[in-house]
C-alpha cells in the first residue's frame, strides 16, 4: 500500500544531482587513471579513509540492504543484528589488522596489480595466474548480476520505472565513469558513496523505529515475545538441522564476515594502501562504518516480521514495500534512501568490473596472449572490459537468472573457498606452496558442485532442474564448508608436494624475485 507523501519530483530531482555528481567525479579523475597502475590501483596512493570507505562500500551492496536485511530479518528477526555485528568485528577490523599491510608490503614487493599475478609470484607458477583469473571472471559476474536485481526491485518501487530500464541505466552510469576515472574514479565516489550510505542508514532506522507497526521500544518487545528476538530457535519445520534459524545466522554469519577476507574485489584495495599508517587509519574507520552501514541494515530489516507475519512468496520485495507502507516517509526521504541503496551498488558494481577486467586484460591478455602489450594497450583494453563485465552482468540480471541471496552466497562462497587458504597461508607460512593453492582451488570447485546436487537430493529435489534449485538454495552452507575446506587442504596438499618434490629432488618452496629495488624503496617510503 502506497503511503508515501509529497512529490515525486523530489526523489527525481535527488537522483539527477547524485548522477551528475558521479558523471564529475569521472571528468575530474581523468589525470589519475591514465597509466595503467593509475586505472587499476590509483597509483597505490590511496589514504586511510579513502581506502577505510572504498572497502566499506564494496562490502555492502543493495544485496545487503534488500536482499539479506530483508530476507534474514524475517527468519531471524533481531538475530540477524548479529551478522552485521560480526561483520564489522570480523570482517573489517580483524581483516584490516590480519590481512592488510602484509598484503600490501607484498604486493609492493613484487608489483603486482591483482589477486591472480599476487598468487603467481607468491607461488612461482605462471599458470596458476591464468587458473585464478577465469575463477574469478566466471564467479564475479554471478556477484554483480545479484547487486543489480536488488537496485532493480527498489527504482520499480520507488519510481514505478521498469526493472529493465533501470538495470540499463545503471550499467551505462558505472560504465562511462569507470572507463574514464579508473580506480582513482571508483575510490573518490567511494568516499562521497559511504557519506550517503552512512546518513541514508541513520534516516532509515528513525523512520523505521518511527512505523506505527513497530512504534519504537514496543517494536522491540514483540519481537523478542514472539520468539524473534537476538536469540534464534533452533528448531527447524523442515527437521533439518541446518534449516534452523541458530543455523542460518551461523553459517551467513561466517560466510559474510570471513567471506570478505578472499573475494578479490577487496583484497585489491589493500593493494592501493599509500603507507602503514593509512593500513592502521583505515582497520578503524572501516570497522566503525561497517559497524553503522551493516549493523544498521540488518537491525532495520530485523522489524519485517512485524509488517508480515509469513514470509512472503518473493522476499526480493520486503524492504521496498515496507519504506512504501511507511506513514512517516516523504518522496524526498525516499530519494535519499534509494541513493543510499544505488550508493551502495554502484560502489561494489564498479570494484568487482575493475578486478573482474583486469584479470583478463592484464592476467590473461597479457599474461598469454599478448605478452608484448604495452601498458597504453593494455590500459585502453582494461576501460573496454570495465564496460563489457557491466553489461555482461546486467544482461543476466534482466533475465532474472536467479535470487539475489543465492547469487551473492554462490559468489563470495565459491571465491573465499578457493584463494582462502593459499591467500592466509601465502602470507604467513613459507612453505605453503603452488601445490596447496592449486589443492584448494580445484577442491572448492569440485566440492561446491558436488554439494549443490547433494542438499538438491536431501531436501527433496528430483529432476536435474530441482537438484540444482534447490541445492542452490543452500549456497551459503557450501560456502563455510568450503573455507574451512580450504584452511584444511591448503597446508596439507602443500606438505604433500614439498615431501614429493624433495624425492625428485626439487623444492616447491620458491618465491619469485621482487621487483629490482621495488621493496628497499617502499620501505624508505614508510
């Protein structure tokens, strides 16, 4: 039921102001982005805020703020306030401090531009860089094809503007301006992208605590007395186990927090840290805005149960229909919020088709085909490509390939459970080795496949089509099972070749040189 007031050309005219500041925002960047390093890492100096938020608004996506908080907030109610707890606990600040300035010393040791050369030179092994470039290129666009159906349902709600037409406008915005600012580009409508997402959140939880159907600290008491409070059931209608609420919140919760730490789209932001001190600056500002952005998704999407006592048939619509139903909203409330929400995409949209071109313009491209290819070549062939994933992305989003959660889940499941393991080992144990990277990905890509048809058989599918829906429908299990898969086998497939080798006489343990001067220079630059 439509309630909200005043007039659509306020949310109209909010929205033609946000386009016009990203449109500027590629013109002013230009300079940054004309040498290959600059289009991909912005010359690796980024600073502790920019680089705090270009991570933060990669993390959260309309897939949070539609999908999850929608979906999660009417099975686990206020339970699912604790994903997005653990999300900033977990998946900023313990990442920031474990992760961040070992990659980036890293990364500047050998010069290295993406996850895929990282684990070449890490791994001595040409041919895992190509192995790693198609994982990520095929499993990212399942990723941005879910951050484009979340956008998609809300610019229908908001604007009455149909699906189609917004998934094309949106890909045509992120393309031109990625093609011409590059990363410098991505990372400064980043910083102006969290800004509104942090006040886009705040006006969302007033409005929402402000509903007649949750009328603030009452809101709070009947969820907790009708049995959706911090504390999920562990009882499932289905009988199994892992259908239960305490199951859901467990499994999303790791897979969310622990899944960010592998996907490349934020590993590549360590990559354009300026010093140590932006690492430091930047482990606490990601984990405050993390805090605020994703605790405050999933405590607003916590009250859903409040406005629909049975899950709905498409949960997609949750959100969008609640701030619709919502007395208190006006056409220029909703403006700000469906620019938090568009913030939110466009900000992860352009992350993923910067690491999604640059493993094949760079890994692939010049790694096999051309390996001649001037840095200009190069660079002019990474902007077409930005262009290409987004459309690619928004064509498979228009044929609403699928849900939104399952989409994001497969993703960051299938991505974490491969580069986990040799990516944390990589960093800290020397002898991990080419033979424990290749071990873990090819397990997470076997194992993913084969538990997609088991859950598909236990939870009652028959026909090759069911198998696969409904095993789909249990992606982020997968997931969690194929980190920890990963974190098991990559230590022992590595001891296992480093024993196999020694009997041939060869050694596994070999990192590749750095770059000539390359790391006595960062070290005189900290």
């Amino acid at each position: 039921m439509l309630a909200v007031t005043g007039k659509l050309w306020s949310a109209y005219l909010i929205l033609v102001l946000y386009i016009v500041a990203m449109a500027a925002v590629g013109v002013v960047t230009y300079k940054k982005s004309k040498s290959l390093d600059g289009f991909l890492l912005g010359e690796r100096g980024m600073g502790g805020w920019m680089s705090a938020f270009a991570y933060g608004t990669t993390y959260f996506s309309a897939v949070v703020f539609i999908g999850y908080a929608g979906t999660y907030g009417m099975s686990l109610g206020l339970g699912a306030v604790w994903i997005g707890i653990a999300n900033a606990v977990l998946g900023s600040l313990l990442a920031w401090l474990v992760l961040a300035k070992r990659t980036r010393n890293l990364s500047h040791r050998y010069n290295v531009s993406t996850m895929a050369e990282l684990f070449e030179k890490r791994y001595n092994s040409r041919h895992i860089k190509l192995y790693v470039a198609i994982v990520i290129f095929i499993f990212l666009i399942p990723y941005s094809t879910s951050v484009y159906q979340g956008i998609g349902y809300l610019s229908e709600a908001v604007f009455g503007l149909d699906f189609v037409w917004c998934v094309v406008i949106m890909a045509v915005l992120v393309g031109i301006y990625l093609f011409v600012g590059g990363y410098f580009a991505n990372a400064v409508s980043n910083f102006i992208q969290g800004i509104i997402m942090l006040i886009g959140v705040v006006v969302m939880i007033i409005l929402m605590l402000k509903a007649p159907e949750v009328n603030g600290i009452e809101g709070l008491k009947k969820l907790i007395d009708s049995g959706y409070g911090f504390f999920p059931s562990g009882v499932a209608d289905s009988g199994f186990w892992f259908d239960t609420p305490a199951a859901q919140l467990t499994f999303n919760l790791l897979l969310t927090s622990f899944g960010i730490w592998a996907v490349p789209q934020s590993v590549q932001k360590f990559f354009a840290i300026r010093n140590d001190r932006a690492v430091l600056q930047g482990s606490v500002i990601s984990t405050f805005f993390a805090l605020i952005v994703g605790g405050g998704a999933y405590f607003n999407g916590s009250f859903a149960r409040l406005f629909y006592p049975e899950m709905p048939a498409d949960s997609s619509n949750i959100i969008p229909n609640i701030l619709l139903s919502n007395e208190m909203m006006s056409y220029a409330v909703l403006g700000l919020i469906f620019v938090l929400v568009l913030s939110a995409s466009m900000s992860t949209l352009s992350s993923l088709a910067l690491v999604s071109s640059s493993s094949v313009c760079v890994d692939i491209y010049r790694g096999y085909i051309n390996k001649g290819a001037t840095d200009k070549q190069v660079n002019i062939l990474a902007r077409t490509l930005c262009f290409v994933f987004v459309v690619i992305s928004a064509v498979f989003a228009i044929f609403e390939v699928d849900a939104i959660v399952t989409l994001m889940s497969l993703s960051w499941g299938t991505l974490a459970g491969c580069f986990l393991g040799p990516y944390i080992y990589g960093l800290y144990w020397k002898r991990t080795n080419k033979a424990g990277a290749y071990a873990s990905i090819t397990a997470t890509l076997v194992t993913t496949l084969v538990l997609i048809f088991v859950f598909g058989k236990v939870t009652g599918g028959e026909t090759f089509g069911e198998l696969l829906s409904f095993g789909l429908k249990k992606a982020a299990i997968i997931g969690v099972f194929c980190m920890a898969e990963s974190m098991i086998v990559t230590p022992v497939a590595s001891l296992i070749g480093e024993a196999i080798a020694k009997k041939k006489g060869k050694t596994l343990n070999v990192e590749a040189e750095p770059a000539p001067g390359k790391a006595d220079a960062e070290e005189a630059a900290d």
